[in-house]
C-alpha cells in the first residue's frame, strides 16, 4: 500500500495526519489497516480481480477485496459488499464502547465457515476513517511487545494526535493477558485521554452457541444460517458474478456455499466425484486428505504452499514443471492458496470447513481412514522434523480438547452422514444449546477415531506423535489419558505420563496426569473384593507422592511465558489439582479402608495411634505408618487451603466452582478431622478448638461462611461463646500469636451473630470490640495477616453522623492490607475474582455491616445493572468519591481514602463518583462507581453528609519506605 505521502492515520477529532516509516516499523505486529489504504493508487485490475476469485472461492479477505468493491459500487458497475445482519449490530456497539471504558473487549462469536472473519475485517474497513484499525498478525508470544505496538498506534502524531484503536484479535487464548498488558502499558506511559484507548474486536470460532452467549451484550454472533434479507443479498450478487465470471463461478464454492444457506446437499453434490474416483497420483490424493482432516478438525488453519510443493515432489514449477494448481487437478477447485503478509509464502487451505469435513467422511469411507491419514502427515508430510508452523496446527488436532455440551453421544462403529436430517448443524446445535457445558475429554480427532474405528488406532496416532516429537509433553500427556480413561491400561499410563513429565519437569498441569492415573488405579481396584489394606496403601502411597510433587511444583509456577495444556492457561492461575487430587486419594482410603474394618476410622483420625493398630495384627502395614500417621494433618491443611481459596475468591464474577469441587473437600474433612479430637491433644484449647473444627468454624473463613450454611442464632452463638472461650485461654498463657488470632476470630463471630435478626444474647457492642482489637499485643506493628486489617477496616471504618475517638490512618491500613495480601494470597488467586466478603450498609454499628450472602446471588452481573436494584439500594450506603489519575478514593469530609475499583477499565475519567463500598481480602473495593450527571446534583436538594476521618493523610504512591508503625492512635495519648 504505498502513498505518495505516506501512510495516514485519523486523530479523535477527524482529522489526518502522516506517520512516517520509524512509525511503520515499530509496530510491525500489527497489520494497520491505514485511513488512506490504496487512495491515490493504480490498482492492477488483473491482481484485484485474481484476489477477488480467490476471495469467492473461499480464501480470506484481504483488504484489497473490500477497496475493490467499494470502487466498483461507487461507479454503479456492481452492487454493493454483502453485508451480514449482524454488520450493523457490531458496529453499534463498537460505537458505544467509545463513550465506554478505556479498555473494552467485543466478542464475534462464529461458527467455523459463516464468514466471520469476513464480517470483522469489513467493519475494520469501513471504520479506518473513524478509528485506528489493526489486525494482530504477529508472534503471539510476547504479550509486552503487542501491548507496546497497541499503544504506540494509540499515541500515534503525538500529543493531541491520539485515537481509538479498533483492534482484532483471533486467538482467544492470549486476551486475559493481552488486557491486562495494555492496562499496565497505560498506566506506565501514564497516557491521560478523554477516550477509550483500544476496543478488542475478540474474534472467535465457536461451534457451539449457548443461550448465555446470546443473552451476553459484549457477544455478536453469527450462525451458519442466512436470514431472508441476508439471503436476497446473495442472490442479487449471484446474477452479478454468474456475469462477470460465467466460467468460474460454479466453483465459488465459499460464496455458494454461504449463497446456499450452508446447504448440505451443495457440498455433498461438490465431493461427489471423490466417491469414484481411484485415479491420480497418490500425492496429490494424499495431500487432499491432508488438507481435509486439517481444516475439518483445526478450521481456519493452513499449510505453506513451499512445503505443498515439495511433498509433491519434483518437477518444481521454479524449473518448468506445472503450477501447483495444476499438481492438484482434480481436487483444485476445493482448495484455495491465498498470499499472507508481504514477503511471506502462501497459504494453502480447503475452501470451506464443511467441504473439508465432507471429504474427511467420504475418504473414510472409500478406506482412506483419519488415523491413516494423521499417521501419513506425521511421517511423510512433516518429514524427519516437524517444522515449527506445524506444531500449533498439529497440537490442536490430537490434544486440544474443546468446550462443549452433554449429549447423546455416538460410540459406534459407523460412519455418520453429516448431512442426514439427524445430523444437520442447525438441528444438531439446537439441540445442544438445551445441554451443559463441558470439556471433552480428548480431542475430536481422537473422539472421531475411536468412535468410527477403533481404540487401538488412537493409540497408534498419539504414540507416533509422542515418539516423533520428542520435546513436546502433551502428546505423551494425551497418550497416558487415554490409556487410563479407555484402555483402563494402568502400566502403559503410567509409563507415558512419567515421559510427559519428564520433557516438562516444572510443568504442575503435566505433573498432575500421574497422579490421576494412580488415582484411577485405585478406584478401579477398591471393588476387588481380594483387595487388601497393603494393597490400597501401596497404591495410595504412589498417588499422594505425585499429587504432592504436583503441588510443589505449582507453588513455584509463576510468570506469564509458561506453556499450557490445550485447555488451561497455565501462565496466570494456580492450579490447585494437585492439592484437591490430593484430598481426592484420602477420600478413597479412608472408605475403602474402613469398609475392611471398621477400626481404620480410628486409626485415620488419629482417635487411637497408629502404632498400636499396627502391632496388634497389621505388621505387614508397619512401612506405611508414617503415611498413615501424618494423614489427617495433610488433610486439614489442604482443607484450609481450600477453606480460604473458596471463601475469598472464584473463578470470575459469572462463575463457581464445579458443585462437587466443595462436596468433595468438606467430605474428606469431615472424615478426617471433623469427628474426633486427635490422641496427641493435651490444651485445654483443644477441646473446644475440635467442637469449631465439627461446626466448620474453627478459621476466619469458616466463619464467614456461617450464614451461607443456614447457621441459625442458637448455633452462632455457640460458635461465638467458643472463640471466647479459646481467647481466654490464650490470654492466660499470654501467647502473643495464638491471642492474636483467637480475638480476630471472637471479633468476626460476633460480627456474624450480629446478622441474624434478634439474636439473644446481643453480640458484643461495637466499641468493646475496637478496644479488643486495640489492645492486641501485635496490633501496633506491621506483618499483620489481611484478616487482622480487614476487621481495622470493618470496626473502625467512620459511621456517618459520629464522631469516633481514634485517628486512624486508615490509608496506611489499606496499604499494609494490600502487602499482606500479596505476601499471603496473592500467589494462589492470581487471576480470580476476589469476592466481596462485607458491604458498607445503612445504619450504625455492627447492623451497618452487610453481609455478601445478602445480595451474593445478585453479583454474577457483569452490567452493573445490580447496583440499581432497589433492595440493593435499601441496604447499602452510596458513598461519595473522586477519580484522579485512573484511582478512586473515598470522600470523607475532605479527606480521601485510597481504594481499588471492582472494574479499572470503568475509572479512566477523572471526576466525582458515587459507588457501594465493599471489603475483599485484599482491601476496600468501590462498587457500582457512577459519574453523577448535572441532573442527578440537582435534584439533591440535601447532599448527604459524608463521614467525618481525623488526620487522614492521603497516600500519593504505593513508596512504602516511610511507613509508620502505628495504625492508630486514641485522642489524647501518644
């Protein structure tokens, strides 16, 4: 695209500027999509027109596609660029997305072949003048750089020359961490902007459209089916292309098949002649099926035209032989090659996903089965060494293992038509949108393997991969999953997924595939009724090893440029599978143990000692006893672990655990620890310690669950005349830490009890409890817990209308509550959503506390229309604050209080807001923050009085070099 003046960008304000060649270059990443592409260009009529063949019989747009007709259109010579129904919708939104967050992400959800790359690339074209539009083209593999190259085509001309960039995206696998570079690159460049700096157009193929997809605002989709007027469109340019190219147009196959309303019998009608058709040379054959099971099984994927040609061998077109094109006669209508960036070579595909798909089936048929054809790629395609394009496309295809819903599935042996009544994709995904999602439990190539042929040939094909490609881990990963899950072949799995683990050392999410496979051993053997206590141990004993290597190496994973598994993205969660395997393998034990005597249970709570058990007629057991032994205190601090994770955090905001995730952990708990007091116990402390430890309230996290169990009054008061009790031994042995703890915890059960309507006796008032917290040996030093400072900002947050006797530099508390956070947690709920455990409320006292589960099955609203319902408004106090450079702070009589916002792309205006505060174990967090209009100040005839703070001293930066070491301090002592 050269220009006689270079190549132009719009600013904000409409106008254009030129950017030079040090501009071009530096983001190289990126494939702009300049204001004045092809303007004051002769376009080789002879390339437009080739580049609009390739575009109709199935190749993907190139911008040159759009400015063509667009030319064509304006000199009345064609009609108009098919515009989808879903072409206005999209840019609607993208539109309201720029009165919106400085950051914001839209989604095109498209099924594989309906054109939605096609519908983006146009809405990027006829928005250059407007926006600044870009394609992520480039490496994937350094998120920092692409986030860099994002900002700098923001800044772009310099200051007062910035715009919107309308990025598109189309690996959904980088976006979490893509977002979250931008976020930090504008915070480090400190861009101040009146605009949203970048829309991510998320591009993404999904087969299967669920009623939530469709209820998501931030979702566009587009069906493989044409409406009516989408339909008429495509008619009206049928009898335009059928003119202008009466030889070729029968073999637009993209165009027709979309102009056919995705018809089965069009692409069926197209492969028809693969059924007879036994001659040719086998290469070119060979490479059809190559093509086809690529596309069906991994759609928009490609293979290099170079490494096409040599597969074929000679005579090369370079020295006289035939084009490559005609190397494939017949087969060449179904296949389009199509240039990709400038200087790169070309891409080969099928033209369509179904047509691919269709001659999978029709090849299978005629006994050119999928595992044949995936064993002749890997070994005569990719040669002695699979060259590193290959590795995505090949990766996908054997371990990718795709979202998907329950339904009837097919595990017979015959081969389906795809286009039977039965099988169609419009009925096929109405009915499956009726189903649950899950993840499949392989890839739908070794699915379709083992249900059309057999067990033994996926087998075949992951052991090919694993042993040719002999760095990667996930195809040996693959292979002992199988092994375990289908062949119940526990010493083949065994063996494989040590080999995984032994190209991936440091991977947790490899490490786990070998505890599962000794998980699985043992429930498959726990039925055996020749099955001995030595025997479950031997295998147990194997189990908990490597769930217990998997977890060290988990807590050692940490960075963004780790790999992932197919399924999960490794570089930005812990995974916790080895801890919860863990607790998974004690389940197992303790009931199959127990079911061969009834004494385990005993013996595995630790009500009688192991030592004893053992001597008495076990002795073939005396190596296992440590094991035994320290079970049930591995058990109780995976279950805390867990007790926290759950309690402070989830997913995301729309989703929870998986119901039996928490089933499965109270149940171990309840068997191990929650029954009996342990034989070694001898404090005072530990009687009543083991009546919490039966009630699930024994830790900070217990408690704040306590209303979610349904505990009533008579129950809480009993959990909160406990923790007195324990406080009360503490302070008489004068143990700093265990007081510490124990107040925390009679502080937060009587904020609990305070929530029950007329509980009776009446908790501990509110001024007894800050003189508790005061008093604390340890209250007056930094290193605190995040609980300790969540009950400073709980207790000690001001009440409206009152005056409280403390200066409290509450700033410092939320700082010292954000290291300890991160010193604490942060590790471990990287990446989920932190939950609001306590809401600011109406009222005085411990009644202005507003517990989560009050509004919690509210909050999985993303909109924020949450904040808007009026019994959230009844409940919650509105509090008045300011945003400055992207932070929000609390206004409190002219002071201000540093917190986090719940959404940070939603705080790029500076200005007064309103927002509900909340408290996370991270610290305050602003809710539902609104920018009041001019309006809304007028109609406050009587503004509410803010809270009154003495001495709050703002802090500017997180510079912690200058800290106090006092929180607090009374009125009148030093």
């Amino acid at each position: 695209m050269a220009h006689n003046k270079g190549s132009s960008l719009f600013n904000a304000r409409g106008r254009e500027s030129f950017v030079g060649s040090q501009i071009r270059d530096s983001i190289s990443l990126l494939d702009v999509l300049y204001s004045n592409a092809f303007e004051e260009e002769d376009i080789d009529s002879a390339v437009a027109k080739k580049t609009e063949v390739n575009f109709y019989r199935g190749a993907p747009p190139q911008w040159l596609n759009f400015c063509w007709a667009e030319r064509a259109t304006s000199a009345n010579k064609t009609t108009p660029f098919i515009k989808r129904d879903r072409y206005t919708e999209l840019i609607q939104n993208i539109k309201k997305q720029l009165q919106g967050d400085l950051t914001s992400t839209l989604n095109l959800l498209h099924q594989p072949g309906s054109g939605g790359t096609t519908l983006a690339k146009q809405v990027l074209w006829d928005m250059r003048k407007t926006l600044r539009c870009a394609v992520l083209t480039g490496a994937t593999s350094d998120i920092t750089a692409i986030a860099r190259q994002v900002i700098k085509l923001f800044t772009a001309g310099g200051q007062g020359q910035e715009n919107t960039v309308l990025l598109l995206l189309e690996d959904e696998r980088i976006l979490e961490n893509l977002q979250d570079a931008i976020r930090k690159e504008i915070a480090e460049t400190n861009i101040t902007t009146h605009r949203p700096v970048v829309i991510i157009l998320n591009c993404v193929r999904k087969a299967v459209i669920k009623q939530e997809d469709r209820n998501n605002s931030r979702n566009v989709i587009l069906r493989t089916e044409l409406s009516e007027a989408e339909k008429k469109q495509f008619e009206e340019k049928q009898i335009e292309i059928s003119r202008s190219y009466s030889n070729e147009h029968k073999q637009f196959h993209g165009f027709n098949i979309m102009r056919e309303n995705f018809s089965g019998d069009y692409v069926k009608e197209t492969c028809a002649f693969l059924n007879v058709r036994k001659k040719g040379s086998p290469e070119n054959s060979q490479l059809l099926a190559f093509l086809s099971l690529v596309n069906a099984y991994v759609p928009g994927s490609h293979l290099l035209q170079s490494q096409c040609q040599a597969f074929l061998g000679p005579p090369d077109p370079i020295y006289g032989g035939p084009s490559f094109e005609q190397r494939m006669e017949p087969f060449t209508h179904l296949i389009v090659t199509f240039p990709a960036r400038q200087g790169q070579d070309k891409h080969v595909r099928m033209a369509h996903s179904l047509i691919a798909q269709q001659c999978v089936e029709l090849l299978a048929t005629a006994g050119v089965t999928r595992s044949d054809t995936a064993r002749n790629f890997l070994t005569d395609f990719c040669g002695e060494e699979v060259q590193q394009h290959l590795m995505p496309v090949i990766k996908d295809m054997l371990t990718k293992r795709e979202i998907t819903v329950d339904h009837q599935q097919n595990t017979g042996n015959e081969t389906q038509d795809l286009f039977s009544p039965k099988f169609t994709l419009q009925n096929k995904l109405t009915k499956r949108e009726m189903g649950e999602e899950r993840t499949d439990t392989f890839s739908r190539l070794i699915h379709d393997i083992e249900a059309k042929e057999s067990k033994s040939n996926c087998v075949y094909v992951l052991r090919l991969a694993s042993e040719k490609i002999t760095r990667n881990p996930f195809f040996p990963q693959a292979l002992a999953r199988f092994f375990y899950i289908r062949m119940r072949e526990y010493v083949e799995a065994e063996q494989w997924a040590k080999i995984a683990k032994d190209r991936d050392p440091n991977s947790s999410f490899v490490a786990d595939t070998l505890g599962q496979v000794y998980k699985n051993h043992l429930k498959s053997r726990v039925h055996d009724p020749s099955i001995s206590a030595q025997d479950i141990l031997e295998l147990a004993e194997k189990a908990f090893e490597a769930f217990k290597d998997e977890e060290r190496a988990a807590e050692n994973e940490q960075g963004a440029d780790m790999q992932d598994d197919g399924m999960t993205k490794v570089s930005n969660i812990f995974n916790n599978r080895g801890l919860f395997g863990y607790l998974q393998v004690a389940n197992i034990v303790f009931v199959s143990l127990v079911s061969l005597d009834k004494n385990w249970q005993k013996v595995l709570t630790m009500e009688i000692s192991a030592d004893s058990f053992v001597s008495i007629g076990q002795k073939k057991l005396s190596k296992y006893k440590p094991l035994i032994s320290s079970l049930r205190d591995e058990v109780e601090r995976k279950c805390e672990f867990f007790d926290s994770y759950l309690t402070y955090s989830k997913p995301s905001m729309k989703k929870d655990e998986p119901h039996y995730f928490q089933t499965d952990v109270k149940n171990c708990y309840c068997k191990y620890v929650g029954t009996c007091t342990p034989i070694h116990s001898e404090s005072a402390i530990d009687v009543p310690l083991q009546k919490l430890k039966e009630e699930m309230a024994n830790a900070f996290p217990g408690l704040l669950c306590c209303l979610d169990k349904g505990y009533d009054k008579t129950h809480l008061r009993r959990i909160t005349n406990l923790w007195e009790e324990i406080k009360t031994e503490w302070e008489k042995k004068k143990d700093g830490g265990g007081e510490n703890k124990a107040s925390q915890n009679f502080i937060l059960a009587n904020i609990i009890l305070s929530k029950v309507e007329a509980a009776s006796p009446m908790p501990t008032p509110l001024p007894i409890l800050r003189s508790i917290l005061e008093r604390n040996p340890l209250a007056n030093l930094g290193n605190q817990t995040p609980e300790f400072y969540f009950l400073v900002l709980l207790l000690f947050w001001p009440e409206e209308h009152k005056k409280i006797d403390f200066n409290i530099d509450l700033n410092k508390c939320v700082l010292e509550m954000q290291d300890s956070y991160k010193n604490t947690y942060k590790k471990h709920l990287r990446s989920r959503y932190l939950r609001p455990l306590i809401f600011l409320g109406k009222g005085e006292g411990l009644s202005r506390l507003v517990h989560r589960s009050k509004i919690d099955n509210l909050l999985v609203e993303e909109s924020g229309e949450v904040w808007r319902e009026p019994s959230v408004q009844d409940l919650l106090l509105p509090v008045i604050g300011v945003v400055r450079q992207r932070r929000v702070f609390a206004r409190v009589d002219g002071k201000e209080i540093k917190v986090c916002a719940e959404q940070g792309r939603k705080v790029w205006k500076s200005g007064d807001v309103r927002f509900y505060l909340g408290f996370t174990i991270r610290g305050p967090v602003a809710y539902g923050i609104h920018y009041p209009s001019h309006s809304d100040r007028i109609k406050e005839e009587e503004p509410r009085k803010m809270l009154e703070v003495p001495d709050i001293k703002m802090i500017k930066d997180a510079d912690n070099s200058d800290k106090v070491s006092t929180l607090w301090t009374s009125t009148g002592q030093t």
